[in-house]
C-alpha cells in the first residue's frame, strides 16, 4: 500500500492516505493488472472508459463529454514527468479536481 500512495502522492504531495486507500481497495482487481494500473494517455478507447466508468458512473458527473475529456487531459498533462500515469493517481487527481473524494470516504 506504501508504494501506491507513494504514487499518488508524486503528484498530489498533501493526497489523502485515506482517500488512497479507499481508492485502491475499491480499484483492487485493476491495479493488480500491470496493464491495467496505468492509463495509456494515447489510447482514446482508454480516455473513453476513464470518462465513462469513473468520471460518470463512479463520481456520478454530469458535465458534458468536452469537459470531462478535458479534465482527464489535464491531469495526464501535469503527470507528464516520462513515466507511466498510474491509474490511482488519476483518479484521485480527478476525483480531487471536480471535488469528489468524499465518495471514498462514505
């Protein structure tokens, strides 16, 4: 668990523990994957599932799909440091920009 809040906390330095934590038991199977632990930044079908499974369904946002795909460029924007953007700290950078962390912490 150390190394993936060490992750989240890369980018977002005052993250949560907590949060994180809900976060990674509720994305457990996901980040278990290797594949599937990070976001290909460069795979539209991958930016799609993002804004549909976790930027809709899972924080319930209803903001148009331009808004929404620009939040999630944004945030792979400011990770753009060379490495692999690990799924954890996506969501959790997203969940923080629309101010939605509260919905792992019910």
């Amino acid at each position: 668990m150390s190394d993936q809040i060490a992750l989240v906390k890369k980018y977002a330095p005052n993250a949560d523990e907590d949060v994180i934590q809900a976060m990674a038991s509720t994305y457990r199977l996901a980040l278990s994957n290797r594949d599937a632990a990070t976001v290909s930044a460069s795979d539209p079908a991958e930016l799609e599932t993002v804004r549909k499974n976790f930027l809709e369904k899972k924080l319930g946002l209803t903001e148009s799909p331009e808004v929404l795909d620009k939040a999630i460029n944004d945030v792979l924007a400011t990770m753009k440091d060379g490495s692999a953007n690990p799924r954890l700290a996506v969501y959790y950078l997203l969940a923080e920009k629309f101010g939605k962390l509260d919905v792992f912490t019910k």
